[in-house]
C-alpha cells in the first residue's frame, strides 16, 4: 500500500484495508489529488475505472446484467468513524451484454440518514431517459413521488416551451410579475392570461391577435 500523508491505512465508507493509495493531509490542498494534461487538443485528463468478471489480472470475462463497473462513494465523520456512506454514484449494467456492447446506466444514490438507508434518487438509463423517484423513466424526464418547479429571480419571467422540431411556433407556459400565461408563439398569438388578487383585481383572460377578446 502507499499511504501518503499518514501511516496509518483508514476505514472509508465500510471499507476497511480496501485502497492500495490513501491520501490523507489537513488541509483542501494536502488531501487533493491533481491531474493535469498540457496538450494543444481537446483532450483532457480521465479517470478509468475498469471491471471484468475473471479471477485473475488480465481477464476480459464477460460483465453481466446488474452488474457495478464502477462507483464513487463519500462518507463522512459522525465522532467516531468514517465507515458511512450515505452518497455514491455508480455505473451499472442494464441488458444483454455482446461484443463491444454493455448496455450502462448512471445511478445517483444519496440518504438522509445513514448509508443502510441509502436510495437511488436519480437514474440515468443507457438510452438517455432520467427518472427522478424511480428506477425505470419511459420518457426523457419522468418524475415520480414528488413535484417540480421553475423559478427565476425575482423580476424575471420563468417560462417553459413546449416544441416540435420543425415548428417555430411552440406552446408556451409561463409566469411574470403580475399573471400566469398559456400562450401559443406565433405572429399572432393565443393567450390566457390569469391575474390573482381579490374582487376586481383578478380575472382570467382571452387573447387573439394581441388583444384581449
């Protein structure tokens, strides 16, 4: 093992004796690991995580559906060890895995307590939809269990469109100062318009042609 900083290998996360290179230091800077790449390309340092199912350095057997090919755990001190991990990231096998084919999903894992009530939060499948709240999205954002909202700073309209590629014109959903809007975004546009308040103050409105009908 080569500990840097220490001579005494720690228990991380419930992993006791796992890592062959510990750094450990007092400060930001002396607990850091640093990679740089001084090329003219766009590349860029990587960190690579491998995983084969042999038995022996070198094997390439087959990874198989479920499977972790690699994952990034944090754990924090609670006064007396290190040993829970209540956050990770993982890269897990979803399908029939073939010849240059692995089928991966990205999973974001946190708790609100300890790392034995650690759940996934978000998963990202290897067909691009995200699920929030769930472990099987059907669309390319598809929340479950909760609610979701879009807000800008104060004295900013916070709006949502809502598009098909070939048109210029998308559905839009948005939110001023003053009212809330269901608006159609063309020359000529078709709006509703719903202003709160009491009495008077508040209404619901028809627009067409820029004008209120």
């Amino acid at each position: 093992r080569l500990l840097l900083g220490s001579d005494s290998v720690r228990n991380v996360g419930g992993a006791a004796n796992s890592g062959y290179l510990q750094v450990e230091g007092t400060s930001a800077n002396s607990s850091s690991i640093t990679l740089v790449n001084n090329q003219n390309s766009t590349q860029a340092p990587v960190i690579r995580i491998g995983k084969a199912r042999g038995t022996s350095n070198g094997s390439v057997t087959t990874v198989a559906d479920g499977d972790s090919l690699g994952k990034i755990t944090f754990a924090g001190a609670d006064g007396t060890d290190l040993e829970n991990t209540t956050a990770a990231i993982k890269a897990e096998v979803n399908g029939t895995v073939s010849g240059n084919t692995i089928p991966t999903d990205l999973v974001f894992e946190t708790s609100a307590s300890s790392g034995a009530a650690r759940e996934t939060r978000m998963r990202i499948l290897s067909n691009g939809n995200i699920g929030i709240g769930l472990g099987n999205p059907n669309f390319k954002l598809h929340v479950y269990g909760g609610n979701m909202r879009i807000a800008q700073p104060a004295g900013t309209d916070c709006t949502l469109d809502v598009q098909e590629a070939t048109t210029t014109n998308p559905l839009r959903l948005s939110q001023t100062a003053t009212e809330a809007r269901i608006q159609n975004l063309s020359s000529l546009p078709f709006n509703i318009r719903s202003q709160a308040g009491t009495g008077s103050t508040a209404h619901i409105a028809f627009w067409t042609r820029d004008s209120e009908r």
